[in-house]
C-alpha cells in the first residue's frame, strides 16, 4: 500500500508541475515566444517550441492521469526534466552570456540556482515514480 502513496503523490505533483507550466506558456504566449527567442537556440527553432513545448507538458500531464500509460508519461517527465535540469546546469555553469527564463508562471521569480534544485527535485521524484512502477510490475530495475 505504501507505494501506491508515494506512486499517487508523485504523479500528483508532476501533473501540477506540468499543468502549470504549461498553461502558464499558453496564457502569456506571445511573452514566452519572446524568452525562447532569446535562448541560445537557432531561430528557425522558436516558434515550433514555443508551441510544442506546454503541448508536450499537457499531453505528459494526461498521460501521467492515466493508469495504464502512466509509465510513459513519467518516461516523458524524466526525459523533459533531464533535459531543462540540464539546460539549466549550463546556465549556472556560467557558459551563456544572457539567458533569460523562458519558464511559466511564478517560476520566473526563481534565480537560476533555485530553478536548478526545483528542476532536479522533481527529476528525482519522476524517477522514483519510474522505480516503483517496475517494482510493482517486478520489472528489471526492481532487482536492482
């Protein structure tokens, strides 16, 4: 029964996680096109990511409602949270001149540090969640 709770808290945070974020985007639109243009990523790549980017955050968040896709959509969050925890190692790591937050809702009060351990915290509970699906399932990683 235990894992069933932490299962149910770890998914119900993703899921807020996510849905914030991305309505937060999708709300102030035109705002976040203009951050992600002034990332250090090529021009022609702004607009689709502007776009794809809170999609993809809805669709994790729905896939991580549903039971029996749920190991997707924690897969997902895992793979996105790598991703933007790494991006944002970079940034700390001091090697971009100007980066913007480019990040939804009150998040962007955040000093990058912080966004850092927020984005590595909840990249640990995504693979936690991960861990305990397999162990139910008594998958590979629950022998590890």
């Amino acid at each position: 029964m235990r894992r069933h709770s932490v299962l149910t808290i770890v998914t119900a945070l993703l899921i807020m996680l996510f849905s914030y974020t991305s309505i937060s985007k999708l709300a102030a639109l035109q705002i976040f096109h203009s951050q992600l243009a002034m990332q250090p990523i090529p021009g022609w790549a702004v607009r689709p990511l502007a776009l794809l980017i809170p999609i993809t955050e809805l669709v994790v968040s729905g896939l991580l409602l549903i039971k029996t896709v749920r190991l997707y959509g924690l897969y997902i969050s895992a793979a996105l949270l790598a991703v933007f925890t790494g991006y944002m190692a970079v940034v700390v790591a001091g090697f971009f001149e100007k980066t913007p937050c480019s990040c939804g809702g009150v998040l962007q009060q955040m000093g990058f540090e912080a966004h850092l351990v927020f984005n590595a915290f909840f990249l640990t509970i995504a693979l936690i969640g991960i861990y305990i699906i397999h162990q139910m399932k008594g998958g590979l990683l629950s022998k590890l």
